[in-house]
C-alpha cells in the first residue's frame, strides 16, 4: 500500500522506489499480526540484532587482528590492552557469539513448543535449520583465530573427524587443513570464512523473514487467524513489545560483557596455541556440548561402520533430523496448549538436552558414558518414534474457534472494543 507523503523529498523518493511503503508493509502499521503473541515470539528480532552487533564489532575486530600464527595470538592481546576500547568489542562479540546461540535455541524451542514448523511454514523452518549450521560454522571457525590452546585442539579434534569417512576421510582432512596439521593456511582460510560467513547468515535471514511474512507469525493458540479482529497491526503493538524486550535482553547481555565476560570461555583459550601440548581436556564452547555428547557416544564398532564414524553421523544426524520434523509430526494441531503427550515429550526432550551438555562438558569416564548413550538415544528416538506416534495416537482436543474468541473478554470479542 503506497503511502501518501506531503514532504517533497518523501515524496520524491517514494514515488522511484516504494521503499517507505514497504517498510510500512513488513514492520509497519501495514503488517498484520496475530494479537495474542507472547513473550517469545521476541527472540527472532532479538537474534537478529545480535547479528547486527556481531557483525559490526566483527569487522572493527578485523581492523587490528592478524590472521597468522606467530602473530594471531598476539594481536588479540593487543586488542585488548592498546586498541581505544578494543577490549569492548572483543568482549561484546565473544559474549554476543554464546547470546546469539542462547537466542535462537531459544527461538528454536518455541517454534517446537508451538508447532511452528508445520504447514505452511516447513520451508520458513528448513530455512531455520540452514542458519542453524550456517551459525555453527561461523562460530567454529571463529574460536580458532585468537590462536589459543583451545582454538588450536578444537579445531585439530574437529577436522580431524573427517578422517573417519572411508577412503577419502584422510585427503578431506589434508584439504581442510591445507597442509598436514592445524598451521597457517588452516587459521588464513578460517579466518576468510569467519568474514564470509555471517554475511551469508545475513541472506538467508532476509529469506527467512521473506517466508515468514507469506503466512504471517503463527502464535501461541497455533490456530489460523480467522478476520481481522485477530490481528493487530505491527507497529507500534509489536515494535513496542520487541523494544522492551531489547532493554531486559541488553540488561542480560551487558552484565556478562562488563561483570564476567569470560563466564563463557575457557581459560585454556589465554594460553598461546601449541602443538607439542595437549590440554588434559579439550571441550567446545558450550553451545556444542549436546553435539559433542552425541559424537561421543558411539562407542562400539556396529555394521561394519567404526564408532568413530558412528559418531559422526550421529553429530551432524543430530542437527539435519530437524529438517524432516515438518513431516514427522502428523498431528494437525500445531501447539502443544492442545497436546497433552506431546507437551509431556516435548519437555523431556529440552530436559534431555540440558543432560546431553552436561555430559558433553565433563570427561567420558563411568556412568557418564552410559548416561550420554541413554540420552542420545532418547534425542533420536524422539523425533523418528515418540514424535510420530503422539501425532497418531493423541486424543483429539477441541480447539478454540478463532484467537480473539480465545484472548478477549467475552463482552470486548462482540462489541470490539479494545481493538
Ligand atoms: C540467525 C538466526 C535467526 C534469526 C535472526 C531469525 C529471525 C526470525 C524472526 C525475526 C522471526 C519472526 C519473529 C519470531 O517469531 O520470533 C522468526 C520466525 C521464525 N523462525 Fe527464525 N531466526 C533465526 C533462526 C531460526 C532457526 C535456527 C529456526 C529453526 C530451526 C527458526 C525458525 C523460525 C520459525 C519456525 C519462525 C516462525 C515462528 C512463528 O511464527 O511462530 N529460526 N525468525
């Protein structure tokens, strides 16, 4: 919808490219939007500010890094000892990095909660997942150029994974590498996709929200939107909640960047890399804790296929299952307000995600081996049995008829009022 504007210049510009109206239209008081969304329903804006942040701090980070083994290291302490405030960007994107992963999974349990994924938003989901492993490279990627202890076994024990394919495993990892170790060119070619990366990130956000406002936002009822009286406009309702839960998410953010940023590091990473010693224990950031469980958690040669191998498929498995969710979840309704058993597996799968970290971060000895093993299991069994039987077996529960029945007083939903 065009918009009419009485300054000339407005005027001007929008006459050549509409850009204002479709402003209006994606964020405005043109975009419709369910009016019964709740609290998470911010995480999305709020992942993509994180991005913004990561990418700016990023580039002015990249001014005075230097992507080379006898200066990598270095030239981060630099940063933070001589650069003007060099120590807040390094501390806002390193803390930025482990917010943007608390955001988006997040952003990712609600979209389970809430059955965000089904149709006719599986492509919006997909595209989700994309960014998911497009965020996972980046970081991966990242934690290796400040050239510390952890930067360098990381990214050894990682690459090295490869290996485990048949045949090619040893050339792929030579390749990866550029060389026959973690060296130079490996940092040089990390630190090309660190650059590259978020900015591919960004694209597929653009399309991300492309999709999503072909169908609009689902909501917390997972019921179609039936007229209008079920929708408000984006703005100033949405631009509102989204700028109030920025400040309560800034107040978080910043308290880490300026009272413990290295909460979410480790202290092996403040000692210069060095291939002739490695750390007693070597773990990812903690954003990769359940993965890395997962990969661990193979432990017996099955079919022909080594364990390690097995670990492997099991760790990128993990991530790429999300992609068939849309389909393995027949059930119509999407919340799980209306699905009892669902809501029940739903709960205990977060629960087990937090006890796949929790074993990810601590040494496989004992029985936490075996608890690593039961929890991947259930990680699995989760989406290929208990997802697609709850979806056929479930009662079917009687859904309201439309959000503002729902939402508004019986009095206000007739007489409009409050709209
Ligand atoms: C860079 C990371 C991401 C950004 C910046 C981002 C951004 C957004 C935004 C702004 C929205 C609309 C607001 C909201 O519903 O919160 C949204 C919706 C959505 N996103 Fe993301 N997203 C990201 C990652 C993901 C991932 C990893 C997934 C799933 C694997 C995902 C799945 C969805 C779904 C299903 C919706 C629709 C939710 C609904 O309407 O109920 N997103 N995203």
């Amino acid at each position: 919808m065009a918009i009419e504007f009485k300054n000339p210049v407005l005027k001007w510009i929008e006459y050549r490219l509409p850009i204002f109206s479709f402003i209006n239209d994606s964020v405005g008081t043109n975009y419709p939007t369910p009016r019964n969304l709740n609290y998470w329903w911010n995480f999305g804006s709020l992942a993509g500010v994180v991005l913004g942040i990561l990418i700016v701090t990023g580039i002015f980070l990249a001014m005075n890094y230097t992507a080379n083994v006898d200066y990598a290291f270095i030239s981060v302490e630099r940063i933070m000892r001589d650069v003007n405030y060099g120590w807040l960007l390094r501390y806002l994107h390193m803390n930025g990095g482990s917010m943007f992963f608390i955001l988006v999974y997040i952003h990712m349990f609600r979209g389970m909660y809430y059955g965000s994924y089904k149709a006719p938003r599986e492509l919006l989901w997909m595209i989700g997942v994309f960014l998911l492993l497009a965020m996972m490279a980046t970081a991966f990627v990242g934690y290796v150029l400040p050239w510390g202890q952890m930067s360098f076994w990381g990214a050894t024990v990682i690459t090295n994974l490869f290996s485990a394919i048949p045949l090619i495993g040893e050339s792929i990892v030579t390749w990866l590498w550029g060389g026959f170790s973690v060296d130079n060119p490996t940092l040089n070619r990390f630190f090309a996709f660190h650059y590259l990366l978020p900015f591919i990130i960004f694209g597929l956000v653009v399309v991300h929200i492309w999709a999503l406002h072909v169908h609009k936002s689902n909501n917390p009822l997972g019921i179609d939107p039936k007229g209008p009286e079920d929708m408000i406009p984006f703005h100033p309702y949405y631009t509102i909640k989204d700028i109030f839960g920025m400040a309560v998410f800034m107040v978080f953010f910043l308290w880490f960047v300026f009272f413990a940023p290295d909460f979410f590091g480790e202290a092996d990473n403040y000692i210069e890399a060095n291939p002739m010693v490695t750390p007693t224990h070597i773990v990812p950031e903690w954003y990769f804790l359940p993965f890395y469980a997962i990969l661990r958690a193979f432990t017996v040669d099955f079919l022909w296929i080594p364990a390690k191998l097995w670990g492997v498929i099991g760790m990128f498995g993990s991530v790429l299952i999300l992609l068939f969710l849309p389909w393995l979840d027949r059930s119509k309704v999407r919340s799980a307000k209306f699905r009892p058993y669902y809501r029940m597996a739903f709960w205990i799968f977060f629960a087990n995600s937090l006890v796949l970290g929790y074993v990810g971060s601590q040494p496989p000895e004992g029985f936490l081996i075996t608890l690593g093993q039961w929890a991947t299991g259930y990680y699995f069994a989760y989406f290929v049995i208990i997802i697609p039987l709850v979806s056929l077996l479930e009662p079917a529960r009687v859904l309201p008829d439309s959000i503002a029945q729902a939402v508004m007083k019986p009095v206000a939903a007739e007489t409009g009022e409050g709209r």
